[in-house]
C-alpha cells in the first residue's frame, strides 16, 4: 500500500450466502464477490430492480437471463469491436428503442470489453445514468469493473476516448469464471499477480500456495483471490479516483512495457494480461539492477507467472517496440516513468529510470529459473 493508504480502509463483510461484501467509505461503489448472485440481484442491492443488461454475444446467451426482470437487452459482437464508436452506438440505439430515461439502469454482463463499453454508454446516456458492473471473466472482476473507468477504441488507438463512471455495485459470481476458455482466464492471473508484487507480497505467497487451486477452478479459491484483488483495487483507487496524486498509477506495474507489446503486435498476438506478465518481468529485473529486488524474488515472480502459463519475456525487438514506450502518458520528455517493484513493500512509480537500463532488462533473455530454459511461452 501507498504512503496515504492508511486513511483508506475497506469495510469487509459476510453476507447471508456467504458472499464477500466490501465498501470503501469514501468510494461510491460496493462490490459483492459470491456464488449465484446474478438471480438475488434485487436483494443484493436492495432495489427492485429492472436494468437494461448489456452483454456481448458469448456471456448473453450464457447469463442474460438469470438476472431475472429487465428493461431490454444489447448484445455487442465480441472482442474489442465490441468497444468501437459504432458498437456502442448500436447501444444507444437500443437504449433509444426501449425508452431509457434517466432514472434507468444499465447492468454490464460480461468481460472488460463489455463493461468498458456499457459503462460508456451509462456514462453519457441522457448524461449519466445508474451502472450495475456484473463481470463474467477474471480480467474483469480482479481489476476492470472496479474504480469507474469507461471507454472506447477508435480507429487510431485503444482507450482513446473515456469518462470516469463509477457503478453503484459491481456483483463479482465467480461461477462465471467456470466457462472461460484457459487462455482468456490465465490473462486475469497476469493482473493478480500484479497485486501480489505491487502492493501486497503476502498475496503472492497466497498466489503460489494455491495455483493448484486457482488454476481448477475452485469456486472457493476464486472467492478470496477476486476478494482480496478487489479490495486491493478499491483501495487504491479511492487514494487517487482521477489519477492525479500517482497512487493509481501503481495498478500499472507491468503496463508500460505491457501496452507497448500490445501496440507493436497490432493488438493481436499480444494479449493484454500476457504483455503485463512479461512487462512485469521486464520491471522485475529492473528493479534488480536498481537493487530494490534480489534475485531470488525475481525468478519467483517468473515462476509464479509461469505455472499461470503466462511467457516471461517480450519476443519482439526492441527497436519496434520503443517507438510504442516514447507514445505512453508515462513517458515524460522522452526519459520512462516506470512503476518498480520493491523487495517486500508496495511498487513506486520513478521518473529517473535510464533508458539504457530499460532497454537491458527488455532484452536480457532468462536462461533458466530452476533449471529448465525458457522462451517466451515456457
Ligand atoms: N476499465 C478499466 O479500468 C480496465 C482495466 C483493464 C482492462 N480494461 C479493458 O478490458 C478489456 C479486456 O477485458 P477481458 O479480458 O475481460 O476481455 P473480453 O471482455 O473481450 O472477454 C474475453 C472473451 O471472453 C468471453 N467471455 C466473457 N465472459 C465469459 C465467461 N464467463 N465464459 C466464457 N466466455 C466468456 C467474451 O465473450 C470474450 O470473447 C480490454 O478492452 C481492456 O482495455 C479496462
Ligand atoms: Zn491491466
């Protein structure tokens, strides 16, 4: 945690099915991490509620209807056109069709794509209407449905167009998770372990003692891990909502060398959670040369990621890569601000990075971590 973050505390409670209810004073929105929850959507939030679902045309069919009552329903192609201009004009359309007012409420019922899109369209309909987050993908639950960021890919980049809308409850089922296909869950790891060394080391202990576990699937694992990230990610956006004190830009760990992975490879082969486990190792082994990691914990860190089946290294040159770095918002009159680990405490974002050093750590190859050599996906 931050220097700040003893002035934020989450409130942590068990609800009557067991369910994991966490609030943070200052923060608008309440998370519920459970079983089953999408059919006591009324009791959770204490409303008698009828949303308008937006879902994509996977988690639609799969989930659409156990939120019970509802408004309507939008079904965005899935993948990042789901989160095009054009998609989520199809949204408004509907919204439109359906006789959305003010008082309505959007429920977001899928990954990341979904949420971010929905999310949009609840942040300007009729400027600003209620959000219920469902996420149905780790991605989503560990870290996207969390903290109020919407937006929308244009043409020319990712993300380039946004607004900060906090939903009113994010209601995280970890049953959904059952359903996701191996590469797209594995990429939801990537960001738990971005919380295990960037903010709490603990958690990373917790993360290797049950990767067995977490990667069956087991729906009481899948509890606490998505608990303990979401408190994490209240926590720390409720010290810096709109990214302005830096304490947001800790959830980073691992994404500027990530993003720029993303970017070099058309935003294809690249998948967002694999660039992160490969930035973070990147920023790993950087901070060893700062001296702020020993090298026993960064081969655990690759260790870890690697019994995700997450890959370790970045496989594309440096030279196509750095134009994709020099374009990020943490770069700043050319020199990195990187966000590094520290042994045994919480990551720091620092603008006195060499790029020369960077550019080491991206291109040092790991022979081995416990013996056996390793490519990108070991
Ligand atoms: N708003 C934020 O703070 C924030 C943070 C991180 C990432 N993001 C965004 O999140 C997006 C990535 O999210 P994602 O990884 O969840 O991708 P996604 O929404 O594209 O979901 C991945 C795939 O899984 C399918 N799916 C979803 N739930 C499923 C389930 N339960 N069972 C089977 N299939 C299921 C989807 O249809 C999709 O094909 C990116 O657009 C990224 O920019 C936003
Ligand atoms: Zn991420």
């Amino acid at each position: 945690m931050g220097k700040n973050a003893r002035q934020v505390t989450v409130r942590t409670e068990t609800g009557e099915q067991g369910d994991i209810r966490l609030r943070c004073g200052s923060f608008p929105t309440g998370v519920v991490v459970g079983r089953g929850l999408l059919p006591r959507l009324n009791s959770l939030t204490g409303r008698d509620e009828c949303p308008f679902v937006v879902a994509d045309e996977i988690t639609g069919p799969l989930f659409g209807d156990y939120p019970g009552k509802r408004k309507g329903m939008h079904l965005l192609p899935r993948g990042e056109k789901g989160k095009s201009l054009s998609s989520i004009g199809g949204i408004y359309a509907s919204l439109a069709g359906c006789g959305m007012e003010r008082t309505d409420t959007i429920l977001a019922l899928g990954g990341g794509v979904t949420g971010d899109a929905a999310g949009f369209a609840a942040a300007t309909w009729m400027r600003g209407i209620r959000l219920i987050q469902c996420p149905t993908t780790l991605l989503a639950q560990a870290d996207s449905a969390i903290g109020g960021k919407t937006g929308a890919n244009l043409p020319e980049g990712k993300n380039l167009v946004g607004a900060f809308h906090p939903a009113e409850w994010v209601l995280s089922d970890v049953e959904c998770l059952r359903s996701q296909k191996e590469e797209d869950f594995r990429q939801g790891l990537a960001e738990a372990v971005k919380y295990g060394a960037g903010e709490d080391w603990r958690f990373l202990s917790w993360l290797e003692e049950n990767a067995g576990p977490i990667l069956r699937r087991d729906c009481g694992v899948l509890l606490r891990l998505v608990s303990e990230c979401s408190r994490m990610k209240l926590t720390v956006v409720s010290e810096d909502e709109r990214e302005q004190t830096g304490a947001r830009a800790r959830l980073n760990l691992g994404h500027t060398v990530g993003h720029a992975l993303e970017a070099a490879s058309g935003f294809g082969r690249w998948k967002h959670g694999d660039a992160v486990a490969a930035g973070m190792m990147v920023a790993a082994r950087l901070a060893l040369r700062l001296g702020e990691l020993q090298e026993n914990t960064v081969r655990r860190i690759g260790r870890l990621l690697r019994s995700f089946g997450l890959p370790l290294t970045p496989d594309i040159p440096w030279e196509e890569t750095a134009p994709y770095l020099a374009m990020d918002k943490k770069f700043t009159g050319g020199s990195p601000r990187l966000v590094i680990p520290g042994e045994g405490k919480p990551c720091r974002l620092r603008d006195d990075i060499p790029l020369s050093l960077l550019r080491e750590a991206y291109e040092e190859r790991i022979a081995a971590l416990d013996g056996t050599s390793l490519s990108m996906y070991s």
